[in-house]
C-alpha cells in the first residue's frame, strides 16, 4: 500500500485529492490534512460575505480543464437561472461550496471506500523516516506517509515595515484580513486603515460597507494602484495578435503589450483582452525568462501586471469608485514611516509618493491587506519554520515561495531534489510565477496527480534497511 498526505485541503490540496484516486493504483491511499473545519474552500473560498465575488468569470472557473462547463453546470443546477452564465461574477463562497460538494462525490464513489482519509489538524512538522515521512500533527498526532505534498496556500501578510511591537500586539491591528473577526466590533463612525491597495483591500472595503461602516476609510500603499475593471461588455471583438509568439526578454515583452492593447481599444476591442490571451503561457514565458529579467519584473512591473491581471468584477469595481467619490474611501499614497499604538487605536506616519512632509492618519483600527506573506523565512508558521529549520526545503531564489523543480519537487537546503517531496499552488510561485488563479492550480494538479501515479508504481517498495540496520546486522 502506498500513502500519500496532502498537507492543507483548500482548492489545491482538495483538487489534487481528487485527481489522485483516479490516476493511481487501487492500493494508494490519500491522507488530506486541514487545520480548519472545512475541506475545500480554502481562504478564498470560505467568506461568508454574498459581496466577495469571484474575479474571474464562472466560465473560466471550473475545476477541470477538459471539462470547461463543470462550474457553471453546477452553478445550473442550484437554481438554473442567471447564475449559470458564463460571463458573471459569482459569490466566491458558491466556489466553495462547488469544491466540497467534488470532494463528497468522490468520498461517496464505491471504488474509494477507505482509501481517502480526512484528517482534521494541523502539521506542524515532518521527519523523513527510512520509508517515507512522519508527520506530526497538533494534539500529539502523527502520520505515517510514503509521499508528502505541501499545499499550504496563502499566508497572511507580513507584518508592515515601522511598525511598533506593541501595536502588532494589541486588538486595534489586525494580521490576517480573511480571518472571521477582521472587522468585527467596530465602532461605525470609525476611522479605518487598510494597508495596501490591491484585491484584499478592495475585500475589505466591501466588507467594511456591507457593515454599514459610516467612518472613514484610508487605503495606503507604496504606488496607490487600484486593480483594473474586468470589462462590463465581454462580448469585444477579440483582435487576434499579430504575432504567434510572445517574447521573453523583459523589454520586448513589455513593448509588444503595450502595442497590441493600443491597437486592440483603436479597433473596438480591450486591452483586457490581450491580457487573456498571454495568460496561458505566463509559465512558459517565465520559465524561459532569464533571471535578472525576472527580478527587474518583481522591481518595476510587478504591481503593475497584478493590478491589470487580478482585476475586479464591474459590481464590485463600481462599488469602489462611489466610496471614492463619496470621500468615504481615500487611497494614500506613501511609505510608512511609522505605525505606533494610541489611546484611541492607531497612528500612521508616512512618507508621500509625491513628496513634501510627512503625513499622520489618527485610526481606530489597522487591517493588514497588503497581499499574501510569501517569504517563507519571515513567515510566522511552524511547519515552514520546521522545514526550512531541518533543511528539507528552501525559499526560492526570488524569495516567492519554496523552491521547487518544474515537476513540482521541492529542492533541499542543498539543491537536492526530493523524489518524495512535492509542492503545489501558490507555494510554487517562485518556479512558475502565474500559479495562483484556479485556470493555473487545476493543471498543476492534473499533472502532480499522473507523475506521482506512475512513481507510486515504479519507486522500489517502502521498509528498505538504512545503513544503519546492515551495519549493525
Ligand atoms: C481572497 C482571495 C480571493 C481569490 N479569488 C480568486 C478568484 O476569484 N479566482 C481565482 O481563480 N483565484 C482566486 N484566488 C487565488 C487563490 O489563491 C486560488 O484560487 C486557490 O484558492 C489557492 O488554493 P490553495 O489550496 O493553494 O490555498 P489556500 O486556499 O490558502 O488553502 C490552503 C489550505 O491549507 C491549510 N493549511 C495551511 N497550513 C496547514 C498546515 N500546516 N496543516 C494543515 N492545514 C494547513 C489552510 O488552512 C488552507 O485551508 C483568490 C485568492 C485569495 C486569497
């Protein structure tokens, strides 16, 4: 019999859960870890809020790519309406709910019967063992596995620079923007600062009306750039390109977007549009991209494609824009000089973009959107600290992720490659930078499962002796 854990059950774990039974042999058994009650939706997936949308067509959300209609045939059968186009922007939790009910069919089908396991825990570490893994889980737990897949996801953000302990420490900041009491007990009339401008922000913005917040609203970030619109009309013409190849020097590549979203709004269409049609092959982009390409990309563009790639939906967006003109939400733009704890919550200190004195913002409360933590050697998390700490990981060289191989292996503290180890989801961003939306996961998970399938089949049989036991034989 052959193990394999998965450790963190949001999409990519769950996916890969489900791929698993049916690409391997009928003696591998499955161990999904998840130190959250639910199974499935992941941090992205699991708000309560109606007004959280997906900011990707249902269209483009299904689970499986040979079977584009999976989600909307879902969304179909709820209420069979309007909710089933392909072109909306639906609640993110019916995502969620669309993710559990995949992983309860696949519990409920009779060729799986004892062979995937849920086990509800946190790993907070792993040993390698002569024949696999050990895991240790909270409450004095362990499991034992032949293969081990980490699919942690997203991490809160980093804690902002200059900002006070005692601050960090208090109840007027708040370190993870999707957990359930972010914005809760908020005086309404308050003032409230969202660190960074990005998709968590406009979230929390949301969030914050939904509650009928009265108070003002302070979004600051390095560039003050709000993510684009998704466009209200999806039916543009599509321009095709002019070429049939994207380059991968940084400059030339730049330049050819630039050109070709010119000329597709000069002929009706939108450079939304261009955008979709690179989407594919990012990963190939990126995997060819020489190295110092890409940290100029990570210095100078980053944000720049982000707010353009994560876009919102038009609901949402046109939400944003009335808080703005009703000088209800204002983006600032600067460098945090300091964030120090008051009798009354929070005061900022920072630097204008633009120059001139420093400015101060007296609030009650401090939410940190400022997107997800990804360097790993920062991160306040025990199963990463014990990985990096035991050298069976490494931070990527672009400090994105963990390092991996294009084949999802993760590296050691040496270089080495694992044949037991793996990766998946956001973790991998550092090898194949696009790895965060469900187009990209779903594939990833698709190949994981067929390559740990045939190694399953081919790695020589668990319980080998270790020179150990000959020596002392
Ligand atoms: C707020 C938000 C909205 C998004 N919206 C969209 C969207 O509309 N469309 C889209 O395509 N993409 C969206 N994304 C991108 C999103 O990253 C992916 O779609 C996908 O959900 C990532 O799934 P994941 O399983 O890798 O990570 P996560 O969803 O973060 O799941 C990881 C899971 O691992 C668990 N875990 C972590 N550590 C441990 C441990 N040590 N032991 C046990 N369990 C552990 C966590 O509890 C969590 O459930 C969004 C992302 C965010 C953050």
């Amino acid at each position: 019999m052959t193990t394999i854990a998965i450790v963190g059950a949001g999409f990519s774990g769950t996916l890969l859960a489900l791929h698993l039974l049916r690409n391997c042999a009928q003696d591998t058994h499955v161990v999904l870890c998840e130190r959250h009650a639910q199974f499935g939706p992941g941090a992205a997936y699991a708000t309560g809020n109606p007004n959280h949308l997906l900011n990707v067509p249902a269209g483009r959300m299904s689970a499986f790519h040979d079977r584009p209609q999976d989600f909307l045939e879902w969304l179909g059968a709820q209420d069979g309406t309007a909710m089933s186009v392909a072109g909306s922007f639906v609640p993110r939790r019916y995502f969620g709910a669309y993710i559990r009910h995949l992983l309860l069919q696949e519990i409920k089908r009779p060729s799986n019967a004892g062979r995937l396991k849920l086990v509800r825990g946190r790993v907070t570490a792993l040993a390698e063992e002569a024949d696999g893994f050990l895991l240790t889980l909270n409450r004095k737990r362990s499991i034992s596995a032949d293969f081990v897949v980490v699919a942690t996801g997203n991490f809160p953000p980093e804690p902002p620079p200059g900002a006070d302990p005692a601050l960090l420490m208090s109840s007027s900041y708040r370190a993870d923007p999707w957990a359930v009491d972010a914005f809760g007990g908020l005086d309404p009339d308050a003032p409230v600062l969202l660190i960074g401008t990005g998709l968590t922000m406009v979230d929390g913005v949301i969030e914050l009306l939904d509650r009928q917040h009265r108070g003002p609203i302070h979004a600051l970030s390095r560039r003050g750039l709000l993510p684009r619109r998704h466009p209200v009309n999806v039916s543009h013409p599509a321009i095709p390109a002019r070429r049939q190849s994207f380059p991968t020097q940084l400059r030339a590549l730049t330049r050819l977007l630039r050109q070709e979203s010119e000329r597709a709004e000069a002929n009706g269409g939108c450079w939304q549009s261009v955008i979709d049609q690179i989407r594919p092959f990012t990963q190939d982009v990126w995997l060819d991209m020489s190295f110092a390409d890409q940290q100029r990309f990570l210095r100078h563009l980053r944000r720049w494609w982000d707010v353009h790639r994560h876009r919102m939906a038009p609901n949402v967006a046109d939400r944003i824009d009335q808080a703005i003109a009703e000088r209800q939400l204002h983006l600032h733009v600067g460098r945090i000089d300091a964030l120090t704890l008051t009798q009354t919550g929070a005061r900022l200190t920072y630097r204008p973009r633009a120059g001139g004195d420093m400015a101060t913002l007296d609030i009650a409360r401090v939410v940190n959107c400022a997107g997800p933590g990804c360097d790993f050697e920062r991160l306040i998390d025990p199963l990463i600290a014990s990985l990096l700490e035991t050298g069976m990981v490494r931070p990527d060289r672009l400090h994105l992720g963990l390092d991996v191989t294009a084949t999802c292996a993760l590296r050691d503290r040496e270089g080495a490659v694992s044949n037991r180890l793996f990766a998946i989801g956001p973790v991998t961003k550092g090898a194949f930078w696009e790895m965060t939306a469900v187009p990209d996961i779903r594939r990833q998970c698709e190949f994981l499962a067929q390559h740990l399938g045939t190694l399953s089949k081919t790695m020589p049989p668990p319980q080998n002796p270790t020179f150990e036991d000959i020596a002392s034989a």
